[in-house]
C-alpha cells in the first residue's frame, strides 16, 4: 500500500478503488467533507490533477491543501476549520476555481420525493432534470433522474470530459432518485447520464428522459436549458379560450412540419423564422390553429416526430425552447390557437433513449408481447407502472404550462387501447378478465383527460381513434374517455375513396358520400385530410382526383366544399390548401412555386373564402354535435351523383344549404326543398372563375317560393355547376 494511502487509513481501499473505478455507489459517503477524529477532511476526485488546494469561498483564504492518496486521482487532506470553500485546481495545462459538488447538501424536496414515488408529481421538469439555479449564492446546475434499479449515476458532459466517475450522483432511497448540483455549469452546456445497471454493467450514455432542451439530430445529447420565465403577452387569448375551443366554436386547423413548410435557402426555418413567415400566412389564410405535426426531440427525421425521445424537450435544431414559446405567443396575438402532436403510445429503442434505462424495463414492458410495436419497432410505455402515468402526464402538462399550447392531438390512441392491436392470436397476453381490452391504458388516458381539464381549463385533448371504441369523447364520469374531440377517420376514409373514382362510377358508390352522417353526431369530431393520406404511395389529395387537368381541380374544390359543409371541426395538411401534387417529402419544403399557376392560387383562394364563411355562418359550426343541426334535402340522387343538406344553428343563425354535383355534368333547373320561402344568397360557388371553374352558377341570389319539395315547404330551382359545391344562405 502507497505511505500517502496509509496515512488517511481512514478512506477504505475498497471505496477508493471503487471511486476511481467508477463504481462508487455512495459518492457523498466518501467526497467532500468530512468530520471525524483527525479533524476536519476534505476529499476529492480529480483524476488528472497536479495540485489541488482549499480556498475560504467568501475571502479566498487559504484553508489547506490536499494530497493525492491515491494515483488515480484522489485527494484528501485536512482545513483548517469547515468553512464554504472552492478548489483550486491545477490541471498542468489550466488553473481552475470551482466550488466543491459534494459539499452541497440535497436539493430535491421530501414532497417531490413523496410525490415521484407516489407517481402523483405532475411538474416533473422542475424537480428532475437538469434546473439552472442558485445554492448558497453559488451558481450552478442542479441535475436529478429517476433510475431505482441502477447501482450509479453519473452526470457526463464537456466540463468533466464525459468522465463518468468525476460526478456520480447521490442516491435518495425510496424514490429511486440521483441528484447533484454541479456549480459553475451553465445554460446551453451539453450532458448526459452514465448508468451501471443492476448487473454491475455500464449502460450506453443516456439522454436525459426529463431534459427541457436537447442538441439538433443526429447528436443525442440534452442540453441545459434557461429557467428563466418566458414574458408572455398573450392575456387576451388565454381569456377567451375555452369559447374559442369548445364544441360549437369555429375550428380549423392547419397541420404542420415544422421542418419541412418552408426552406428558403435550403434549411428549415427556425422558430422565430416560423413565426415571421408561417403564422401571418396562417391568419391570411383564416385558419383557426396550427396543429403542428411532434416538436418533441426525436432522432430520426424519417418518423416525423412520432418516435420521440425528448417528452419535455422542442426539437433542437430549431432553435432554443424560448424560440417556440415566442412563436406560440405570436400565434396568439394572432387570434390562432396551438395544438401539438403528442405521442404516448410508443417510444423509440435508440440505445441513448428511454430503453432499459437503468438496465431495466423501466419505463416500457418486460414482455414484447405487451410492450413492443411491430409496426414500427419501437417499445410500449407500462401504462400500469404510476411512475410512468406520472411521467407521461407530466409531459402533457409541461406544453401546456411552459409553452401556453392550447390543446394535444394524442397519437395512435387506438394502438394503445387494444392488448392485440395488430398481433395475430397467441401473441399478445389478455387483461385480467380475458379481455382485450388495454385496462391500464384506458385509466392511463381517462386520468389524463381529467388532469388537463382539471389543471387547464378550455384546453383540448384530441384523440387519433380508428376504431369504434364507445364514448372517446363521452364524459368520464359517464364512462366515456373524456377526450374533446375524435378524428374522424371513417368519413376521411370513405370520402377520399369516393371522390377518387371516377365520376361515371360514382353512383354505384354513393354511400360512401352519405354514410358519415348515420354517425356524425355519436362523437365530437375533426375531420381530418391529415399528413398520413398523402404519404406512401398514397399520392397528394390532388393526385387522387380523376379525370383531366380540369376535372382535377374541380374535384378537389367540390370535395373541399362539401368538407367545411359537413358537421364537424377541420383539420387540412400544409400544402393541400394549394394543391401540392407530389406526395409529401419531409426533407424538401412544400412547392410554393404552384402558386404561380391558377388553378393552384384558385384552390388556395378556395380554402381562404371557405375558412372565412365557416367562421362566419354559425349554421356551418356552432352545433357540430347536435344531430338537429343536420337535415338531408337530397340523399337518394345516385345517377346524378347529387347530394344536398341543409345545416342549422342556434336561433339567430341563417340556415345554410350546401348543394354537391359530383359529375362533370351541369344540371339545369335542379328543384330542392328549403324550410321556408324567400331569398338565398349563394355564399360560395366552388366553379367560380375566381378559383379556375367554368363560372357556371345561379347569379349570386336565389328566390324560393312556396312550392313543397322534398318533404320541405318551399322550394328553389338550382342550376348546379359541374363537378361543384354550391353554399347557399337563407335571407340573403
């Protein structure tokens, strides 16, 4: 044994190997200092060090030095008196100050302690994760994760060489937390944790599950991120939200990649650039929202954010986090709301991700056949586990809290409701009543929902639900979901399939126009012409229209008219609102150059006018839920393919008919029923010149006179334009 190592007999080889083998499971145990029969002791390890002495903190006052003991770099020595203090560090090449990370006591709460093993914390990004902050009028980086099972953690990053046994951190029992403050450390500094799992094995470096900020892909690491409040002046929004979101508010959403909207010199716009660019286009357009496609951090560009690593963290490449939070402020100020994709129902197995994060399951399923996604190779969170509803939860509250986002879009919520979702039988383990029901998921999403409508009033909750699972967007307290609203994937289905045949072949077809409104009213619904139908082969929404260039066009103007007429909230992804007509590539922007033709700034102009009317007309969305707001006048016209229906609102409201010939044929001397005699006034006329029609139509104004017709009292004649939608509203 070395004769330094014999004079501080005191330190057990054992724990000084183990320190300097980065297996020190009880840092604090060991560093720092110290009190004991010799006196008081200082201890450190500086594996690299030339020299280290001990400085009064508040006078600079020499206070002692300390010796190597051991030379792998471990010090020790006496002081005169314990005292704050900062080393001096003589690195050969550099000097270095620095306060002492093991002379800092706990920093995280018993409460939050209490509260992340009860699994009820729900603002974990305040007390884990790396939090900027002030200790003993030191300024540094306080840094806490969840890991029970690991047997160390440690904080790694530039300022210790991404040496995990310079700063293994102390373990509070019972929680299962690491934390420690690291003085000095600043905002923007780049980390990750290095884990020794249960087995004694190191882990691949981790990023951190609660980071608030992350570096651009393909670097993996988090990053710390400003705690300094955002200086929000979007009062006047936030007051009248829950009437700018509820159920009979006007909502049409512009989905978005942050990515790829626009690239004006061949990089994506950053959040200021989409707040200059994207959001006085949004409100040009009369868009009510943004839904932007997942800004959490995720690794691969490819899953466009449904893959994400990063729950707490915007995407890195697009700025600092503030950067959204002025965009979302702009939005606001704008009269748009906020809505963001939000994926719990799967998460990546990136080896720096949340798999095995502490060399256990921790956060997804032991068994794949409960906790892997065959469809796209990534792992099931364990609804079951409180500490990962609380986690999840706390995610969802974080946008809502720090970033003011006005409602989440939950993905593939129909995944995660079905133990056997897209497994064969044999392969997937039944709920404890033999069911397949995913129980655990179910409570998972209903405490949600609660949390949020509890914690955020007038804030939505989206659900991307394909199936016909009962009540999603039912009360809980009536055994519903409890979500606001539900995609509507069978009218996007069957209505795409529909206005993809060829006209000719229409009236053999007709039901899938109609069949929606059998089950309009059974949910809150968004109808949804989302990023997902104009991917894969799938073509854009222009590219499935028939016919020639003309038809096209047609189509798609009829088709969009018949959509912002249907009950129900929209929802249109960048680029359709012009006609884009290749698919969408989430590595080049949308073609803006269309524009440049007519008949693409005609349906742009198109979705304009019809965003406008739809805000305007109450008829159009105040009672989307509420089966009286609905009447067929025509449902039964299948060789002309014509469709017409009649949408009413609350007293006050013009009644509106909207009026579908799906043929390239122009009808002359149409005969439809109307509740009453008088003069309608055509709102809109998807034919008109203006948008690149043939500007065949009615005049602008419309007399109906009392003749029965349709099971109605009065009655109007109609020349319908071809391949249009005609908006009519009574009273001129």
């Amino acid at each position: 044994m070395p004769k330094a190592m014999v004079q501080h007999a005191a330190i057990d080889t054992g724990v000084i190997d183990a320190l300097v083998s980065g297996h020190a499971g009880d840092p604090f145990a060991v560093l720092g200092p110290h009190d004991g029969p010799g006196g008081h002791t200082i201890r450190a390890f500086l594996p690299g060090a030339c020299r280290v002495d001990v400085l009064a903190r508040d006078t600079g006052e020499a206070l002692g030095t300390l010796t190597e003991v051991h030379p792998g770099g471990v010090f020790c020595g006496p002081a005169k008196n314990r005292r704050p203090y900062v080393l001096r560090i003589d690195w050969g090449s550099a000097v270095q100050e620095t306060e002492d990370p093991y002379s800092f006591g706990p920093l995280v709460g018993e409460l939050d302690l209490h509260l992340i093993a009860e699994g009820t914390h729900q603002d974990l990004s305040s007390c884990l994760g790396a939090v900027p902050m002030a200790v003993e009028g030191v300024r540094g980086v306080r840094f806490a994760v969840w890991a029970p099972n690991a047997r160390r953690v440690s904080v790694v990053g530039d300022f210790n060489q991404w040496d995990g046994r310079r700063h293994p951190m102390r373990r509070r029992h019972g929680a299962g937390v690491w934390e420690i403050f690291i003085p000095r450390l600043v905002v923007g500094a780049p980390y990750k944790y290095e884990l020794i799992g249960p087995s004694g094995t190191p882990l691949p470096l981790k990023a951190d599950p609660v980071a608030r900020a992350s570096e651009p892909p393909p670097a993996t690491a988090s990053v710390v991120a400003d705690a300094a409040p955002f200086h929000w002046t979007d009062q006047a929004w936030c007051h009248e939200r829950a009437s700018r979101q509820s159920a009979t508010a006007p909502i049409s959403a512009y989905e978005v990649h942050a990515l790829s909207w626009m690239r004006p010199d061949g990089r994506s716009l950053d959040w200021d650039g989409l707040a200059d660019r994207l959001v006085p286009y949004a409100a040009d357009m009369g868009f009510t929202h943004l839904e932007l496609l997942p800004v959490m951090n995720h690794p691969f560009a490819g899953s466009w954010g449904y893959q994400p690593i990063g729950m707490f963290s915007p995407l890195g490449g697009l700025g600092p986090p503030v950067g959204l939070a002025r965009l979302i402020d702009r939005c606001h100020r704008a009269g748009i709301g906020v809505l963001l994709d939000w994926v719990p129902g799967h998460f990546p197995s990136d080896a720096h991700g949340l798999v095995r994060f502490d060399g256990t399951a921790l956060y997804e399923h032991e068994d794949p056949r409960e906790g892997f996604h065959r469809d796209w190779n990534t792992l099931i969170y364990n609804y079951g586990r409180h500490e990962v509803r609380a986690f999840l939860i706390a995610s969802a509250l974080h946008w809502l809290e720090h970033y003011h986002v006005d409602g989440l879009r939950v993905d593939a919520v129909a995944s995660m409701l079905y133990r056997d979702y897209s497994r064969p039988a044999g392969e997937w383990i039944p709920n404890i009543y033999g069911g397949r029901e995913n129980l655990e998921a179910v409570a998972f999403l209903r405490q949600l929902n609660q949390t949020i409508a509890q914690r955020y009033p007038g804030a939505v909750t989206i659900a991307e639900e394909s199936t016909a699972w009962p009540g999603v967007t039912r009360p809980i307290g009536e055994g519903g979901l409890g979500f606001t609203f539900k995609w509507n994937m069978g009218w996007m289905h069957d209505s795409l399939q529909y206005i993809g045949r060829d006209p000719t072949h229409r009236r053999y077809h007709h039901d899938e126009f109609t069949f929606s409104a059998v089950y309009a009213f059974s949910e809150r619904y968004v109808l949804p012409l989302s990023h997902d139908e104009v991917v894969h082969g799938k073509r854009s929404i222009i590219g499935r229209m028939p016919g020639d260039h003309w038809q096209r066009f047609a189509n798609l103007r009829a088709y969009y008219g018949f959509m912002w007429a249907h009950p129900g909230k929209k929802l249109l992804f960048m680029g359709d609102e012009f006609a884009q007509e290749r698919e969408w590539n989430h590595d080049a922007q949308l073609d803006w150059h269309l524009l440049d033709d007519p008949m693409h700034r005609g349906v742009q102009m198109l979705v304009r006018d019809l965003n406008r009317i739809y805000r305007v007309e109450g008829a159009l969305h105040r009672l989307d839920s509420d089966p009286g707001s609905f009447h067929w006048v025509v449902v039964d016209d299948r060789d002309q393919s014509v469709f017409a229906f009649l949408r009413y609102g609350h007293a006050g409201d013009r009644t509106i008919l909207c009026v579908c010939n799906m043929t390239p044929v122009p009808r002359h001397g149409y005969r439809l029923g109307v509740p009453a005699a008088g003069l309608w006034h055509e709102l809109l006329n998807s034919d008109a010149a203006v948008y690149g029609g043939s500007n065949v139509g009615n005049g602008g104004i419309v007399m109906a006179t009392d003749v029965e017709a349709h099971g109605l009292p009065a009655s109007l004649t109609l020349t319908l334009p071809p391949l249009a939608t005609v908006l009519l509203r009574q009273g001129g």
